[in-house]
C-alpha cells in the first residue's frame, strides 16, 4: 500500500486527505506490485509536471498536492494508473488515508480545502460517493476516533466491499480491537509496534484482528529511519499488507526493498491476491 500523493500532516495541510495510495490487487507477486506502483507514481509525476503543479515531495515521499478540492486526487490518481498502462480496480485500486481526526472539532468534518463543514452522515456519504465514482477499496480511519458511531455505519454501508480500516481508533490495541468488533466497527486494523509501545502488544493486536478474520496493514510512521525491522514484522505476522509510504526517500525504500529479498530467498513462486476481510 504506497502513497502517490501525500496530503494532511503529511503536507502542510494543502489538502484535507492524508494519504493518497494505490494497491496493485491484480500482481502476482510483491516484486510486480511493487514495479506496477512505480510505473503509477512516476505517471503521477509526469502528469504534475504538465500541469506545473510538482512542487516537491511530501514528508513520506508522495508527490506534493497541488489540487483545489480533495477529489482532485482521486481524479489524478485514477489518471495516473490508466497512463502507467493499468485498469483502475482490476489491476491497480486505490486506498485513502483519510485521517479525520485530524479535521475533525466540534460535532463536524471540517474540510479546509472546500470550506466546508459535514456532519457524520454527509461524511459517510462523502466518502459513498467517491467509492462509487472510483476503484477505492480501503479507507482508512475515515471518520474521527471516536465517533464510534460513525464507524458503525460506514461499516454497515461499505463494509461488505471495502476495507474499513482503524488506525487511531483502534491504537494497535487488541482490547479496542475487541471492543470495535463487538460493535461491528471496521473490518480491518493498522499496526504500528511504535504506537502500542512494545512487540507483544503488536502481535497480541495482530492475533486479535486474524482470529476476527480482520485484515492486518503493517504500517510504519512520520520520521522513519532506514531499520527494516518492519519489513520482517510484515512478513512474520502474515499481515495483508505494508504500508510505509511512498517509492522516494530510503527510509522508505529500504523497507520496500527489504520485502523484496524476503521473496526472493524465501517465498516460492506463487500467485497471491488482495482480498477483502
């Protein structure tokens, strides 16, 4: 799961939106997901340069936004993957970091790029919307921590073919985990060792999520360092997925091309496939 485009914290805040990804749910193996992702980004890249928006790199590597609303991601990302030579679902989906918590204060979403403030239920149909219009298949943290709510509902609306991942709402905490279950609240959980503080409690957070059969992102933060410990938790765990930022900056790289060699001196040729919880 990398990142295209960087939005939020991430970027200034030029856009409302976190994280702008792409999943290659049609490669057969991590080595051709992660060319295909390439092929996208630099696709991405070259349609920015056109239109004079590449105005650097975002703190994760992304491609820093220069839209004047947040679908205008979604706009150039689905773009990006037809230029690169790809079908938008089949082979390459999209994945939205949506983090809104971050713009979330006094009972609204508060969207600063469109001046506009929304409820929960015109959130929730927001981001219906938009899975309608484009090939999403995961939202992250896509209402704020806790609207408990909230994340019923999108769960109830979205959930039978998304991935409705919890980040900070589930805090890599197996007993959070338990509890968003039991309310039938997302489907999905990012793990984050140096969220939960130690490695035991991300394993208990990973056995929690797979005896629920959640799915697991691997995830690494802001201000990585190049250890590629992350890599191995990723592939010791069985999690679905990893999720450490773009293809530029090597504290990225590194972990991406750690995975790489684990495939290649461990795992047999094989097809392998997205799938939802």
């Amino acid at each position: 799961m990398i990142q295209v485009f960087g939005g939020g914290r991430h970027a200034g805040n030029r856009i409302d939106i976190q994280d702008y990804l792409i999943v290659a749910t049609g490669a057969k193996s991590f080595a051709e997901a992660t060319e295909w992702i390439a092929e996208v980004y630099m696709a991405a890249s070259r349609t920015m340069v056109a239109a004079g928006k590449l105005n650097g790199i975002a703190d994760e590597g992304g491609v820093w936004p220069d839209f004047t609303a947040n679908e205008d991601g979604l706009e150039a990302l689905t773009r990006a993957i037809e230029l690169a030579g790809f079908r938008p679902g089949p082979d390459i989906g999209i994945a939205l970091d949506v983090a809104a918590t971050s713009f979330y204060s006094d009972g609204h979403y508060r969207l600063a790029l469109e001046g506009r403030a929304l409820d929960t239920a015109q959130m929730i149909d927001l981001l219906a919307g938009w899975a309608d219009a484009y090939p999403i298949i995961s939202l992250e943290d896509p209402l704020a921590e806790d609207d408990d709510a909230g994340f019923v509902e999108i769960t109830r609306q979205l959930g039978h073919r998304l991935q409705i991942i919890g980040d900070d709402y589930l805090t890599t905490n197996a007993a959070r985990i338990d509890r968003a279950a039991g309310l039938a609240a997302c489907n999905a959980v990012l793990l984050k060792a140096n969220q939960c503080g130690t490695i035991t409690e991300l394993i208990a957070a990973s056995s929690a999520a797979k005896r629920l059969g959640w799915n697991t992102i691997q995830s690494g933060r802001s201000g990585e360092s190049e250890d590629v410990t992350l890599s191995h938790l990723a592939v010791g765990l069985m999690s679905d997925q990893i999720k450490v930022g773009s293809i530029a900056r090597s504290e990225r790289t590194a972990k991406w091309n750690e995975v790489l060699r684990i495939e290649e001196i461990f795992v047999e040729p094989q097809y392998w496939q997205f799938k939802l919880p």
